[in-house]
C-alpha cells in the first residue's frame, strides 16, 4: 500500500542514518539534572576543547548536513548512574566512565582517538570485589536492567529530533494514523496489559476506549508530569533525556481517543524538562511531525505545556485538570471520570509520563512484544528511582516481577557502608514500608498491593538499620499533611492529627492509646477521603503499624527509639560488659546521674541524665552507647 | 432478584427513576443521609465525606456526587460508614471552637446537631491551636473563623448565586481558611451585605450581627418615642422560629408580640412600599416620556444598590432614585411626623425589623440621616426579633392578633408583595398605566413576574407604548443580564433586581432553613396577604394620599425629592498607590494620571497610557510630565478617565489619546 | 546645576522599577491572555519580575481576568511556587524530598536557619538578601541531600559545605555592589 507519510519518515532515517556511519566516535555527556549538578557541563566543555584541539571535532548537523567524518561530543539525557556522575559515555565502544572531572578530559580523548586502552581509574569499580568494568552493559548495575522506555536516555541527544528519528522515531505514530483505526490502536494498548505508570496501575487500553466512546467534537489529552512524590525522578529524567517519545505517545493517544490537543503539565521544580520539551516541540512542528495535517495524514495534533507552581495534588488528575483551568488545585469527586467530563468539561485522556514512554514502543512493535516482559498481570517494565542508603542510587528500569532482593542487591549494590538492611519504602507518600520478610516480593502492582504497599510512581528508598521507622512514618505524615489541598475532612484534618500522634510518639510523649487511636483513624482516612492523595496517604503509617508495630510501641510505651534517631528518646546507658568500673564517667557527670561501685559495672540514672554526652567522650573502653 | 432498573439499598429494592445521586434516591425512601456541604442550589462539592455510604465492590463513595447504576448494592450504615462519619465529626470537632453555649447558632448548628445525632461523646484528638480574630467589621455580619468547617457552602453561595466572590479559600491544607481576598475584613471588600453566606453555613462561623441590646436599650429608655416597622416578608416567616409551618402569615401575632416587647408604636413598612410605587412609577413614566436612562433598575434592595455601585458604575444613573421603603419610612418619621408630635429627630428611636442583613448597612448610610440622626437607628433581622420574643417568654402562638398602629399602618397589597421576587414591578405595573392614563386598569395579578425562574420577563402595553418587564433575583443573575444588556443582546425599560434568591423572603435574616421548600411556602403567603387585601394597588392608598397632601405636594417634587429620593456612590477602585512613570526634571510640569482601575482598563486606557508615553517622548517632553497610572478617578460612567493637573478628561479612549494629549497636556508646556 | 539634574535620586530610581514591573505586568497580560487557565502562567512571570505578588497587582490581575480578587488570592496562596512576601534575591531550597531526608537534609537546614538567625515562621533575611524554603522533591535524589539556590543545584550537602557554598555568594554578592 502506498504510505506517503511512512516513506517520507524511512527516507530521512536511511539518509541520516548513512550520514551517522561518518562519526567516528561519539562522546556523550550526561546532562540530566543530577550530573549537571556535579560539574557534568563543564567536562563537556572541556571534552570538546580537547576533540577540538586535535582537530577531530564535528557537530552531529555537519555530519548529517556535510557528511563530515569527524568526533562528536553531545549532551544526553539521564543514565540513570546518578551516584557515580559526572558520567560520559562513548559510542560505539559502550564505555562508561564515572565521576569525571574536567581535567580528565585530555586523557579521555586521548585513549579515545588513539583507539589505546580506557583509562582505567575512570571506570566503575566494584565497591566490594573490586573488580573493574569497561563497559556499561557489564556494570552490575545496568546489567539487571531492561531499559525499553529508558532506551534513549543517556544514548541520544535529546535535542535533535534526527536521532529520534533515525532510532524509528515517530513511525509508530504514522503507522498508527494511516494504517490502524483508532479503536484498532485502543485494542492494541488493551492487549498489551499496560498499566497506568503512574501510581494506580489502571489498565490504559481502557482509560483509553473509555474516552474514545465518549461523543463531541472536543477532546483533549493531558501528560501528567507533575511528578511530586519525593524520590522519584523518572518522569523528569524521560522529559529530559527523551521527549520525543513523550510527544509520539501524545499524539498517538491524540488519534486514538479523537483528541486535536494535548498538555504536558510539568512540574515547576523541573526547568530543564520545560526547557527540552519546548525544543522538541518546535522540531517536531519543524518536520511536520505535530500540528496541522501531520506529515499529509490529515491527522492533527497540537501540544501545550502548562507549568505547575508548586502543588504535590495535581498529581492527581481531576486536582491537574482544575489547574490547568486556573484554579485552586482541588480534586472534584469522581465519578465523573475526566474521559466523561475533564479539562473544561470536555472528555479528557490523562496518562503519565512514563505511560506515555511505553506507547510508541508498543504500537510500533506490538503487544506480544510488550508482554514478553513482566508478569502476566503487569506486563512490561517499570522505572524506578532507587535512593536512600543503598551503594548505587539512580535510575533503573527492570521488568516487572523482577524481586526486591534483585533491585536492592544486585542493582542497588546493597547497603552502605556495609550496614544492615532494614526496610525499602516503595511508592513515596502513597506507598508503604516493606521488610526483609519482602525481599522475595515481585515487584509487580498486585503483589505490591497485597503486601499494603503501592508502586506508585516508583520510587524506591531503601533504609538501613539506622532508621527509625517511627521517624520515617512521621516524615510522610509531615508531607501529605503539608501537601493536602485541605477540601475533604478526612484527608484535612485526619493527616493533621495522624502527624500529632506520631510526633509525640517521636517527642518521647507518646500515650499507649495511641497504638489504637493512629490505626484507627488512618482507617477512616483511608476510606473518607475524597482522592487519591487523602486515600493512599495513611499507608505509610498503616504499614509501620503492620510490620514495625514493635518499635511504635517501643517508643510510646517503652520511650525507647530502638534506631537511636528520635533525640528525645535517645538515652545513654553502659554496657555492663565493657564498663570497668573506672568511675571516670560518674566524675565528668555534672548532674550526678551515674553512679556505682569501683571495678564494677556502673549504671546511668535515666531519670537524672540531661543527655549532654559528656561521659561518652571520658569512657576510656567505650562502654558508654546511645540507645 | 433485583429488578433491571433498582438497586439494593440496605438490602431493599429500590427502583430507579432518573435519580442524579445516591443520596437523592435515598432521601426517596426516607432515609436522611447527613450533609455539610451539600446544597441543591449550589455545585456539587463532595469535601465533607458525611454523606458516604459502602458500594459493594466500590468502597466509600459520596453518595451525594455519586449515580445510582442498576445493579449497586449500597450500604448506608455500615460499621465503615459509621466510622468515617464519626471520625468526620471528631475531626471537625476537635478542630472547633466548641463555645456552644455562647454562640448564635446554638440550637441551629448543624454541626452541633449532627454530633448529637451520632452520639459523639468523645474528641479523642488536641484542641483547636490557632485563635483567630473575629471579623466584626462588617455591619450586617460577623465572621468567625475558628468554627469555620470549610464545607465551602459560603464561598459558593458568594461566587455562584450572587456572582460575586468575595469569599473564597486561601492557603491549603490544614491552614486553609475561608477569608476575603488578602485576610481583609468584609467591610473593606466589595461584601454587599446580602447574608446568604450566614444562611447556607451550618455552624456559627458566618452570623447575623445580633444587635438585639440595642432594642432593649431603647425600649428601656424613657426619653424615646420607639416606633417599630416590619418589612413585608417578615410576617410570612417568624412563625417557623415558633413552629409554625414555613408561609404562614403571622401579621398580628407579630404585632402583639412588638407592642408586648414594648415597642410604643408598630408600623407597616408596607406603606412605604406603596408610596415606593407611586415616586418609582411616576419617574419610571418621566424617564420613558424623555426617553432617558432606561432601563430603569429597581432600588429597593440594598445589597443590588451596592452591588451596582462596586461592580456596575456605569449603570448607577439607571438606577431608580428612590429610596428604600425602610428608609422612606426612617425619612418621612423623623423629617415630618416627628414635627407634627413637636419632637425632634433624636427623640424618636426607628426600629425596622428586616428579613435582610443589608438593611443593617443601608440604616447606617450617611445620606440616610435627618440633621445628623439616622432615620433608622436600628435593623433588626427576622431571626432577632424572635430572639427578643423567646428572651421575653412571649409564647408566640398564643399571642391575640393586634393592628399596627396609624398613621404608618394602612396597606396595600401592593406593599405586601415587595416581599416576594417579582414584587416590586408587579406593584409598579398595577400603578403604571393608571398614573400614565389616568385610568384605572381592571388587571391586578401579573403571574408572569411571580415565581422562582432565574430571569422573569413581562411586556405590557401602557397608552400605545409595548414596555418590556424583567425581574432577576440572585446576584449572578443580575450580572448575566447586565452582561446581556451590555452586549445588546437583550432590551428592557424595566427591571427589577433582588439581591437574594427569592426576593426578601429568602433574605439571610430570615430564620435559618435548609430547605428549598421554605421558600416557595412563603411566597405563597405573600401572595395570599396580597389576594386577602382590601385594596391591592398603591395609588389606591388613602393614607398616601394624605402623605402627599400633607408633606410632600406630589410625587417627584422637590420634597417628595428631599425625603424620598438618594443619590448612588461609585465604589468601583482598586486599593493600591498610584504608579509613577515619567517624574519630570523641571520647574515647568504637568501632572498627568491616566486611571487604570476596572472601568478604565477595560475600555483600554492601558493602551492610553502607552500612548502618551509614545507621545511625550515624541513630543521630547517626558521630562516635563508627571505620569501616572492610578487605580481610580471615579470617572466610572465615562471610562477612560484621565487627570490633567486638577482637571478629569472622560471618555480618553485609545483613539482618542493622541488628540487628548496635545490639547490637554501639551498645550500647558507652551 | 546641569549635573546635579543628570543624577537620580533613590526615590527616582525605585519608580523607574516600578515602572518597568508595572510594564511587564501589563505586557504578561497581554500575551498570555485574559482567560482564566492564563491565571497561573501570569502569576509566575510576574512573581518573577517582582520576586513576590503585590497585592495591588493581584488586584489588578484579578480585574483584567475578570476574576474575583478573593479566587486570585486563593489561587496565589495555594501554590507552594507564590509568595505574598517579598522574598530574598538569593531562594535557597532545600530539599526535603525522602532520599535527601534519610540522607540527612534536617541538620543542612538547621545550619542555614541558625546562620541567618531565622527563628519562628520567619524565613526571609531581614536585608532580603536570602529566603530559605524546604521544597519536597527537586527530583535530584541521586545527589541527595539536595540544595538548590536560585537555579543551581548543589549536591551531597552538609552543614559544613553549605557555610562554605553561602560565603562564596556573599563574596560575590558583595563584590557586585
């Protein structure tokens, strides 16, 4: 069948794509936020002088324009390393070199155009085998990782649409608009199994028919990048390192649900995302890829980007929808549901970023192989940010079902500082605790769910034995109860009382009571609330009670904090068994709160102790902790 | 098995019919699920989770913005409702400041009754911590935020039936507050004193300023002559404080009552409604004949005159002249009767019992005063009076009837039909074609302008002459037809504008009623005190006629002027300091102020600005001008306004700016 | 005579300000329309021109949009980006997202409040040289715990590092002026 469209597409892919064997080598410097932070843009500068300086420098435009052989140094998007960046990346190689610092330069190029050895004090090493890795793919951390929608990332210059481009980009989208119907494109995400990749696992084929059958001449599809539970940065890395994908995936779903206009609601806190998105717009309009009549379709498709200002609740969708309007960021009771009646009361299709990421790929390469990953419940991949005091934090994707253990040991390196593993909280504010007894838990949403925690947007933070759960359970209650919009009474008032229960409880004035009092009202909040935010938000709270319920009690019966964190609990006392009896201690005491006999273990009177921590210093064997 | 078109309530099959919510469909079936923030007049909100019930397979929903779909089987009490709903209670509770012995609204709290109702015995949680101040600022109304719930009632109320917004949430979460914009106090925003945010609140955190002291002060004053009015919707609703059904008319009880208070006289407002009619009517006439400021706008109803005078400048001149009957009534007791008892305008104390808190605003106006006393020294609102009566022990529905007093007693039904939306033009219509023809007509009821519609309209022919009638009651509805007006899109000579839903009889003074019912009951006794009049036009009132011959030569004279007629104060302005964009260098100066507040800037006079900006620095002359942008001239009516030196320039439209400049400003520096 | 003339005045200068600000706002308006769903896109431009909203200005956005200037303080105050209060040129944001909270972001805050003599709700200096806020996840968990002042991001901080980081911006700071 003659595909005009189609044709034009694989034209420019095999034009650029000859073009693209002229490049030597390619060096790529992550440019993501985290890198960035870390110096990552002036080694480009200085990656660039060094290429320059030996003549070897071309831009990928002169390569495709001039077909001049040469080097090209580009900023990419996010790999996900972010522990270890600086990072810079060579192509074809797959080298990946890690904290590099601009005076690294010269010696990078120099091993890079001399085809010699990578310069070894630049790879990753192992923190505990000590064994060195030349190539990305090899490093413990990428090597359990199935990186579909992160593909891009870190590998491409997410500025220049020809990349995109020459990697199949947007022939998904024309080959859903001249060859598949929009319910045919529906069918096909249905039977993909994806779900909603942003927290509640909705299956999207659905959301998306649901919209679809909606009557009326106005449609509108909505990007929810308003990426607000703390720890977790996919959707800012997938907008930074890849937005072309995001924009196919838009209007791909555009077609589907007969929608002509899209919004990219971007969170405030990320410029840079803002500032791609805007680039990439424009280039797509440039190639006739967005707008009016895409590439002689008849399709069209428009994208806006609206910025958030700061609300954790448009998050949620109908509180998103009220933004963009210009409103207070207030969720509204659903149903009705945002296909029935969303942005201006029109049907509306919201997804999230990483949502988004995943269509293109599917439409372009089917269901099956979607469903090859994953389980059969929650096919595909899923990205996670994984944080806290594990060895390697970053970014990853894995498929679905991969266990925790995978991803905290194998990819994650395991704990810091070779500490003990205490907990994982997975899914941020709306999610919940999980323990050792959880290492062996899939990561997949049903299995997450049964075990009262949530995917949510996938963060992962993982904690070691010096956490206070207590402490970490207050810290969510602090933040729901900061970021609740205030309308519904349960979410309101119930997080703001959950978050007095807990405070006490790490103020050393915690009541017995209140073991029942918190379980009890995080039920009701649970069920009262009028969103998704009011209903998810006890969870971190209910999942302490279910798994650390021992150290709640601990610190409102006992007064004790079993982690040594909450300072209003934290007590001296001497290990019998260390304590020589030397009296050193009882001497430096200066409220006389310890006392005992010569040569034999001496006690701290609790009551008596200020906490000043004089004795811990004069103790000669350590015997003095903090517990 | 369940029918196709039913669902299961609490294990009965309940049959559909269209039903729009959950809750609607149980309040069928006698089941009273309890509500904060649920209004049939107002958007659905779904914030205060009490009206949950369990839907099996669903969970928790709001049964109030959730539809019933064939097949549901809810629970409407189950442990887990029952849960949320007292955890609801608590938390509210807990977070409120729980003086209930002292507070306005003890008795009428739904609040209060709820946690009753649910056997909430326990607040398990802290005390309120914040202490907020009262607002008392307000003449009509005082706002106290520490027993504010946030069910949102008022602030839609506020925006979405009377089109204003002068309440809405700020910050969010547990600091979120309902306040005016920037935590003002009401009396500095454009709060047009209608009440119905205090008629939709459940609990005490919006009240009618209770001034009931103030009536026992006088009372209990030997040296004043305390006469007493009552506004015509008021007879058709204090009955309900006694438990008398909503509507019933209560006319002599409520006289009884007064004069057993010890009020010394008891008049009818309703006389002065009629002589409203007669001043109305006769320059609605001398209007249409000259063909001048039509439509003419009703101006009996306080909270529309401000709401005109913040929001409508260039309409105030539209608006009737007239006074209200309240302060007719204040203006012809102290201005005249008092002369002819040879007291003075101290010596008498004017009470006016209100179904309206705007009343209290409109008796303090300073216009409205006679050799420096107001003519109304005291509002009270339907709900006070009967505050006084319980105070006094009166038992209200054993009360003999009595007559209100001469000369202030005669009605009409015309009077009484104020009381009711549509009212006002109806009396004028009845007056009209006889004050034109000098003919009487035989049509006394015009149905067309009765009723609950949001726009009324009526055409009637008077000598020849087709003239088009429309009645709006609620805010927004005023301000929709404002707009349409504006555009063109619609024409009318006549139109009579009602600050609250229903008229009078809904007004925020009356006592406090959830139901949509309450109103439509008491219309009909308007209606029926209007059937039962002996005479139902306002001409045909004798005691007027007197009135004229006596102190006011005839309508629209120059005393009928002086007692009767007011003129209107442009309150249109933004509050901030002037900007200063060109500071001149030199001792020869002009200071030019270019207006930028509502009016102006919307007919462009930022594009004036930019104009003369352009034209001083063409004119090599910026350093020579003092320019301003301020944020009101007052010159409303005739926006863009301009300031030359001392001078105000109207109408300095866009186009118009180059050729203003030259004259006005160049032509100083010379 | 002539030179005194040329030289401006404090008071001259803060009206030119004004005057430019008054422009933008104008200008804002203009572009981005008068429609409700332009409310928030305008709010920020013009909290970027003047560091924080005026209340005149709210108001006179509130007209121009034909909004109530109650609904346009309500929206200002709902988002955590608006502030009512002028606030410092230097924003330090620290992050306070739950990587950079169990890594240790209490003791960097603590370090900045004391060193600026922050107590209370008090968050802004009194010079108006700094504003120290906490931001709940700047998406930079990687580098946790997470500073951001102004547009930059700094990483792995700690007490220490940040005392370092604010002497070189008050270096400058002074140096500029």
């Amino acid at each position: 069948m003659n595909n005009p469209a189609l044709d034009q597409l694989k034209q420019w892919q095999q034009q650029w794509q000859q073009a693209f064997q002229k490049e030597k080598a390619r060096i790529l410097v992550c440019a993501g936020t985290g890198c960035v932070a870390n110096g990552s843009l002036q080694v480009y500068q200085a990656l660039k002088q060094e290429v320059e300086a030996r003549g070897e420098f071309v831009t990928v435009d002169l390569i495709l324009e001039e077909e001049k052989s040469g080097v090209t140094v580009v900023k990419s998007g996010c790999h996900g390393f972010c522990e270890k960046g600086p990072l810079v990346r060579l192509e074809p190689s797959g080298v990946l070199y890690t904290k590099v610092k601009p005076e690294d330069a010269a010696e990078i190029v120099e091993a890079l155009i001399n085809n010699g050895e990578p310069v070894e004090r630049l790879l990753y090493r192992h923190p505990v085998t000590g064994e060195v890795f030349a190539q990305e793919n090899q490093i413990p951390f990428y090597r359990h990782q199935k990186r579909t929608s992160l593909l891009h990332c870190g590998v491409i210059d997410p500025e220049n649409i020809r990349e995109y481009i020459v990697d199949d980009g947007y022939q998904a989208l024309i080959k859903a608009v001249t060859t598949m119907t929009p319910e045919e494109v529906c069918r096909e995400i249905l039977d993909s199994g994806l779900r909603g990749r942003g927290g509640g696992g909705f299956p999207t084929g659905r959301k998306w028919e649901f919209t679809r059958i909606e009557e009326g001449p106005k449609k509108y599809v909505i990007c929810n990048g308003d990426e607000g539970d703390p720890g977790a940065f996919m959707d800012r890395s997938l907008l930074e390192g890849d937005p072309h994908r995001i924009l196919e995936g838009m209007a791909i779903a555009g077609y589907a649900v007969g929608a002509d206009e899209g919004y990219i609601y971007v969170r405030a806190e990320y410029p840079l995302a803002v500032e791609r998105l805007k680039n990439a717009i424009a280039a797509a309009h440039e190639y006739g890829l967005l707008g009016q009549n895409i590439l002689g379709t008849g399709f069209n498709f428009e994208i806006k980007i609206k910025e958030g200002a700061g609300a954790f609740v448009c998050g949620e969708e109908t509180a998103l929808i009220a933004s963009i309007e210009g409103k207070r960021g207030m969720p509204s009771p659903k149903p009705p549901f945002p296909a029935q009646s969303g942005l201006w009361g029109k049907p509306t299709l919201i997804n999230n970023v990483e949502t988004f990421a995943n269509v293109a790929l599917i439409i372009r390469q089917g269901a099956d192989w979607f469903r090859q990953f994953g389980t059969e419940k929650s096919p595909g991949t899923k990205t996670f940010a994984i944080t806290g005091q594990v060895a390697n934090t970053g970014l990853i994707e894995v498929p679905m079902g991969i266990t925790l253990r995978d991803v905290v040991f194998e990819i994650g390196g395991g704990i810091r500082d070779g500490k003990k593993f205490k907990a994982v909280q997975i899914g941020g504010p709306s999610g919940g605790c999980l323990t050792e007894e959880h290492l062996d838990l899939k990561l997949d949403y049903d299995s997450l769910l049964s075990a009262g925690a949530m995917i949510g947007s996938g963060g992962l933070v993982v904690m070691d034995e010096d956490t206070c759960m207590v402490e970490v359970a207050r810290f969510f209650m602090n933040f729901t109860q900061n970021e609740s919009c205030g309308k519904c009474v349960p979410c309101r008032e119930g997080t703001k009382r959950m978050l007095e229960i807990l405070q006490r409880a790490v103020d050393g004035e915690g009541r017995p009571e209140d073991v029942e009092l918190l379980q009890d009202l995080a039920e009701a909040v649970r069920d009262g609330s009028l969103c998704g935010l009011g209903k998810t938000a006890p969870n971190p709270v209910l999942t302490m009670l279910k798994y650390f319920k021992d150290e709640y009690i601990a610190h409102v019966v006992d007064k004790k904090c079993p982690a040594g964190v909450c300072s209003a609990l934290k007590g001296y006392y001497i290990v019998p068994e260390e304590c020589k009896g030397c009296s050193k201690c009882a001497r430096s005491c200066p409220v006389q709160a310890i006392s005992g006999e010569i040569k034999k273990p001496f006690t701290i009177d609790q009551d008596k102790c200020i906490k000043c921590g004089a004795c811990v210093s004069t103790c000669p064997f350590k015997a003095i902790k903090e517990g | 098995m369940a029918e196709k078109n039913s669902v299961l309530i609490d294990g009965q099959v309940v049959p559909l019919n269209g039903e729009k919510s959950i809750l609607e469909l149980t309040r069928k079936i006698g089941i009273e699920l309890p509500t904060f923030c649920y209004h049939s007049e107002l958007s659905l909100y779904g914030a205060c989770r009490m009206c949950v019930v369990e839907i099996e397979g669903r969970g928790i929903m709001a049964s109030c913005s959730t539809p019933p779909v064939p097949g549901m089987k809810i629970l409407t009490n189950s442990p887990r409702v029952q849960r949320v709903r007292r955890t609801v209670l608590e938390l509210l509770l807990a977070n409120h400041d729980r003086e209930c012995t002292t507070c306005d609204r003890n008795g009428t709290c739904k609040l209060q009754d709820l946690a009753n109702r649910f056997g909430v015995k326990k607040i398990r949680f802290g005390e309120r911590d914040l202490k907020l101040p009262l607002d008392t600022s307000s003449p009509s109304l005082v706002r106290d935020p520490n027993k504010c719930i946030l069910c949102g009632d008022c602030v839609r109320m506020c925006s979405e039936v009377q089109g204003i917004g002068v309440l809405d949430f700020n910050g969010r979460g547990s600091s979120a507050q309902v306040t005016p914009a920037f935590n003002k106090d009401l009396a500095e925003v454009d709060c047009v004193n209608c009440g119905q945010c205090s008629a939709v609140c459940p609990t005490g955190a919006i009240v009618v300023k209770d001034e009931t002291d103030r009536a026992w002060a006088a009372i209990n004053n030997p040296e004043k002559l305390v006469v007493v009015q009552v506004a015509p919707a008021v007879r058709v609703a204090l009955g309900e404080e006694f438990g008398l059904p909503a509507g019933e008319l209560v006319t002599g009880k409520v006289v009884a009552a007064l004069k057993r208070l010890g009020f010394d006289k008891v008049f009818d407002t309703s006389l002065a409604a009629d002589l409203t009619v007669i001043e109305e009517t006769n320059e609605f006439i001398d209007r249409l004949q000259k063909g001048e400021r039509l439509p003419q706008f009703t101006s009996c109803c306080p909270g529309w005159v401000k709401y005109a005078e913040h929001n409508e400048a260039e309409y105030l001149k539209h608006l009737s002249s007239c006074r209200s009957p309240q302060q007719m009534f204040g203006s012809l007791v102290k201005k005249h009767w008092a002369t002819e008892l040879g007291k003075k305008p101290e010596d008498i104390f004017v009470v006016s019992i209100m179904p309206c808190t705007a009343k209290k605003y409109e008796a303090g106006l300073p216009q409205f005063t006679t050799d420096g006393v107001p003519d109304v020294d005291l509002v009270l609102t339907t709900q006070e009076l009967a505050r006084m009566i319980r105070e006094a022990g009166l038992l209200f529905d054993q009360l003999e009837v009595e007559s209100f007093d001469t000369p202030f007693g005669f009605t009409t039904g015309a009077g009484v039909i104020f009381g009711a939306t549509g009212g006002v033009a109806e009396a004028v219509l009845r007056a009209a074609h006889e004050l034109v023809t000098g003919e009487p007509i035989e049509q006394v009821n015009f149905t067309e302008v009765r009723g609950f519609d949001h726009r009324k309209e009526a055409t009637v022919e008077i000598a020849g002459q087709e003239i088009k009638v429309a009645v709006v009651h609620g805010l927004a509805n005023a301000k929709a037809l404002l707009k349409e007006l504006k555009e063109g899109k619609v024409h009318y000579d006549i139109i009579e504008v009602m600050a609250c839903p229903g008229g009078c009889i809904g007004g925020a003074g009356q006592p406090i009623s959830t139901s949509p019912e309450t109103k439509k009951e008491r219309a009909k006794g308007i209606y029926n005190a209007d059937k039962l009049s002996q005479i139902r036009k306002a001409q045909d009132n004798p005691v007027v006629t007197k009135f004229y011959e006596r102190w006011l030569e005839k309508p629209n004279s120059h005393a009928a002027h002086e007692a009767l007629h007011t003129a209107y104060v442009n309150r249109s302005r933004i509050n901030g300091e002037q900007i200063q964009l060109l500071t001149s260098k030199q001792k020869e100066q002009v200071d030019v102020a270019v207006c930028v507040g509502t009016c102006c800037y919307l007919k462009g006079s930022y594009d004036t600005l930019n104009k003369f900006m352009q034209q001083a620095e063409a004119a090599k002359v910026t350093d020579k001008i003092n320019l301003y942008a301020t944020f009101c001239l007052e010159g409303c009516e005739q926006s863009p306004a301009v300031k030359v030196n001392n001078q105000i320039i109207n109408g300095v439209t866009p186009d118009q700016a180059e050729k203003v400049f030259k004259e006005k400003v160049l032509s100083k520096l010379e | 005579m002539k030179q005194e003339l040329l030289k401006t005045t404090p008071e001259e200068e803060q009206s030119s300000t004004y005057q430019r600000k008054f422009e933008k706002v104008n200008e804002v308006i203009n572009r981005l329309g008068r429609s409700r769903s332009a409310l928030i896109p305008i709010l920020q431009e013009v909290q970027e021109e003047y560091r924080y909203l005026p209340e005149e200005i709210l108001t006179y956005i509130a007209t121009a949009l034909d909004l109530s200037p109650a609904s346009v303080f309500g929206v200002a105050t709902f988002y955590a980006q608006f502030s009512l209060e002028p606030k410092g040129k230097y924003v330090i944001k620290i992050c306070d997202g739950t990587a950079c909270h169990v890594r240790g972001s209490d003791p960097v805050r603590e370090a900045l409040l004391k060193r600026f003599n922050l107590e209370g709700k008090k968050r802004t200096t009194d010079d108006l040289r700094f504003t120290v806020e906490t931001v709940s996840c700047l998406g930079a968990c990687g580098l946790a715990p997470v500073v951001l002042i102004n547009d930059k991001i700094y990483g792995q901080m700690t007490p220490e590092a940040i005392n370092l980081i604010i002497d070189e911006i008050m270096k400058e700071d002074a140096e500029d002026e």
